[in-house]
C-alpha cells in the first residue's frame, strides 16, 4: 500500500507539539510514511520564544520516511494556514492525513486511516475518514455520518475539491434546503450559528466550511467506534477553550477494519445528538466553548 502523506499544522504549544509527535512516532506505519510539518510564523512577540522552540525541536525528529518543513515568514493563522497546506499536499499525492498540535494518537491511528483511505478511495458519497469519536458507549465498531470533521482526518484529492471556502454561499444553500435542524444534529449544538459568525468574521473556522461543504454534498465520513486520537488541547492553554475533561477518551488498542455499507448511521447519530444534550448544565457554556475549538483558529 502506497500510504498518504501526514500533515502537521504547529503554532506556539512545544509540549502539545512533542506529545503529538511522539505518539505519531510510534504508529507502526510511521516509518513508511512521509510527514510535511507547517510551522506558523508567530502573530506577536509573545509567541516567538515558543514558535522558535517548536522549529528548533522539528529539525531533529526522526521515525518517517521523510521529513518536510515548511516554516510560514509572517502569520497565517490556523485556517489559512490548513486550507493553504492540505490544498497543496493532496493535489500533489492525491490522498492526505491532517492533524494539529494537540492531537496524540493511538499506534494503531495510520493503519486505520490508510486503510480506509484505500477502501473508501473510489466511493463518490464518502468525503471523508475520522480519528476520533465522542466518549459514547454501545457505538458501532465503525459508522458513517453526515458532513466532515477535523480531529485527526484524511480525505483524497477529489473529495478535498469540494471545500467551499465562502460561508454566505454555504449558508444560503442551507436556508433554501431547509436543514439548518439536520445540520445542528436536531438543534443539539449550533453548527449553523457557528458558520453565521465564521460570515460575521467572529471566527475565522475552516472546520465549519469543511463541515457544511461536505453535508450539504450529501457526503459522508467514516467514524470508528471507539476514537484513534485524543486531544490534549483542552487544558485551558488554547486560546479558545477553558480546561475540560469531557471529552477524554480511552484509545483504541487494537486494529479491526471490516468494510460497511455507505449510509448514514441513524443510531449512532442519535446517540451523539444525545451526547451533546446530556452535558451537565453547570458547565454547558464552558463546553460549547470546546466545541468551538473544533471549528476556530486556535493561535494566539
């Protein structure tokens, strides 16, 4: 198997980075695998110490077929910055794996996503594969749901194409069509309102363009059941997002990958609807604050 290039965005977080990295290292397809690193230049002078930090530990990793590093002159912030990178790499190789500087994976996370990648390759509906999940109990081994998603993904070339970078465009196709319901998961969580402020400039996301591009295509991502990936940027140090543990989860352990037919999973869509309304209300704008790290810019 021809396995796809990683891409790494970096900014200001050494030790999210060398977390990252380090768990990366000890994927088992690590080696065979090239790694393009984009290292953000800093937006003020409190971030050069941290950015200088970051690139001097870059230039000494090992553990990949290849190592590229593009290091940014001026900054671009995190959504040009993805939209710029991914862009480039998967016209160049057909096919990419994403993550940020906070996502640490399970050994096992590029055997899934390769694996998928090349199962999935020439089915129209699929837009997209996804490392992590939700800590939800009784989900299938491996689902599909609506739309795209942004913590620790792959995509191939074609599927990339259909990124619509213009949020009025993708908004007045979701208000002629009626699902702004659908797409905030039965008025669970406010990904339309999320896209109004990405118009309004309050958010500079890629995420959410990324998100509705994909569900208003009618396209799919494939999901696992238990998640590849665990972030560890919700610790508080983002700019985004107050510390919170929910949602930490348990990495897979172990590798299975069975096709399944290509339809959206109604159950397990029904149980992350539920996962979003069964979040304590002591803390629910905390955690809105979270999920908002999903689809906003994070440097600072």
């Amino acid at each position: 198997m021809n396995f796809a290039p990683i891409v790494l965005f970096t900014y200001n977080r050494p030790w999210h980075t060398r977390q990252t990295i380090e768990a990366l290292q000890k994927n088992e397809l690590a080696c065979g695998s090239e790694l393009f690193i984009f290292s953000d230049a800093p937006k003020n002078e409190n971030a050069v110490e941290k950015v200088n930090e970051i690139r001097e530990y870059i230039k000494n990793i090992d553990g990949f077929k290849k190592i590229t590093i593009i290091e940014r002159d001026k900054n671009w912030g995190l959504a040009n910055s993805i939209i710029d990178g991914v862009t480039k790499v998967v016209n160049e190789y057909g096919k990419i794996i994403v993550l940020e500087d906070d996502l640490v994976t399970s050994p096992y996370f590029l055997r899934f996503m390769n694996e998928a990648l090349e199962m999935y390759k020439d089915e129209p509906k699929v837009a997209s594969i996804h490392g992590y999940i939700y800590p939800i109990e009784g989900l299938p081994k491996a689902f599909f749901i609506k739309g795209a998603d942004c913590w620790g993904w792959a995509t191939w070339r074609e599927k990339w194409s259909i990124f619509e970078p213009d949020g009025h465009k993708l908004l007045d196709e979701l208000n002629k069509r009626r699902l702004q319901k659908e797409a905030d998961f039965n008025n669970s969580y406010g990904f339309t309102k999320m896209l109004k402020d990405q118009i309004k400039g309050k958010n500079n996301s890629w995420a959410i363009r990324w998100y509705m591009s994909a569900f208003l295509k009618d396209m799919l991502t494939l999901y696992p059941g238990q998640s590849y990936v665990h972030n560890i940027g919700l610790d508080g140090e983002g700019t985004h997002c107050s510390a919170t543990n929910q949602f930490d989860v348990i990495l897979q352990n172990n590798y299975i990958m069975h096709r399944i037919e290509i339809k959206e999973n109604m159950l397990a869509k029904a149980k992350i609807e539920q996962f979003f309304k069964s979040l304590s209300a002591n803390i629910i704008q905390k955690v809105k604050k979270y999920l908002r790290k999903l689809f906003h810019e994070k440097n600072s």
